[in-house]
C-alpha cells in the first residue's frame, strides 16, 4: 500500500500487524496474505479477483470506484469495505459497504 513510516509505527502501537512492501505475485498470494486479518488495506490486484474468498474481514480501499463490489457477496461473507469517496466533490466524506 506504500504506508509512511511513521503511519506504519501508528498501526503497530494499535495491535500486532504484518506489512508488505511489495504486491503480491498472484491473486492467490493475495489471498494467502489476507488469511487470518481481522483489517485489511489493500490495493486493487487481488482484490478484483478474490474478494470473496477472504471471509469475516474488514477491507479498507484507498480508491472511489467500488461500484463493482456485490454487496449481496460482500454480506453474505461478512465483509466489510472502506473507500474513499470523490475528493473533487468533498473532502469530508468517506464511504462504507456493508
């Protein structure tokens, strides 16, 4: 995700996390890599693909277009997703799929 390293040492004091600094290979390392998270931050690769493999999970997007989610999907695994909203029509918002 490219976190800072002061935003990293910001999630460490909240709970025990793992970073990656580099994308996973394949969607189903991406998944490998979402096993087991209670919170995940992730980019769109492997996301598009395996999203509702990773059940009980909370996502969060750093991007708008979440459109193509399946929120039926998204309920039915308990997963929860984060984004961000158009910043171009205000900067306040953030969104929420349940």
């Amino acid at each position: 995700m490219g976190f800072h390293p002061n935003q990293i040492e910001r999630l460490k004091s909240l709970g025990d996390g793992t970073f990656y600094t580099d994308s996973p290979k394949s969607p189903e390392e991406w998944v490998k890599r979402c096993e087991g998270a209670d919170i995940v931050c992730s980019g769109k690769f492997g996301l598009e693909q395996r999203i509702y493999d990773v059940k009980n999970t909370f996502f969060s997007l750093p991007f708008v277009g979440v459109g193509w989610l399946d929120k039926t999907k998204l309920k039915e695994n308990n997963i929860t997703v984060t984004y961000c909203l158009d910043v171009t029509k205000t900067q306040s918002q953030s969104g929420l799929l349940l």
